[in-house]
C-alpha cells in the first residue's frame, strides 16, 4: 500500500480519509474496516478480524486505553495495541 501525505507545520500526515492509518489516530465516532489480519490471538477472539467495522467509543485520559466497538460489543484495548491495527475511514481497497 501506498501511503499519502500531507505537510502539515512542518510535519508529515497520512491522509486518513483516503489512506490507511491505525486505530490510535481514529476519530472518535467514526466508523472504520479493519485492514489487515490480526496476528495476535487475544484479539482475533475479541472480533478483531480483517474486514469487520470498528467504531472508537472513548479514549483514556493521559494516553489511556481506547474502547471501541466491534461486533456489538466494547472492548478495551492500550494504545501500543490499537497502533499496531490498521483500518480504513472509508473502507478498504484491494
């Protein structure tokens, strides 16, 4: 995949509403696809699965954990965690 960016003050931003970018620099709000297969188990039994929407729900204060919801439920995960989860705004393309 090819990433887009912008100069923003100085500093290099993927274009998110066109481009990858991983859970931690969703909105909140916004539903996005899953991108990519989730290599770790915990995960994967949790729904995060290549292809399912997920929705950020609420973010931790001090660089707290993110809840999203996947699959109709919440789940709590740390942002270490959610950089490592690629999604897609507006869906993915192959």
């Amino acid at each position: 995949m090819v990433w887009m960016f912008k100069k923003l003050k100085g500093e290099h931003k993927r274009d998110h509403l066109n481009q990858g970018i991983t859970l931690e620099e969703a909105s909140l709000g916004t539903p996005c696809v899953i991108c990519h297969n989730v290599t770790d188990p915990l995960l994967k039994s949790f729904g995060f699965r290549e292809g399912k929407t997920i929705t950020i729900r609420a973010l931790g204060v001090c660089n707290g954990p993110i809840v999203c919801e996947i699959s109709g439920h919440c789940v709590a995960i740390d942002r270490k965690t959610a950089k490592k989860i690629n999604i897609m705004v507006n869906g993915c393309t192959k």
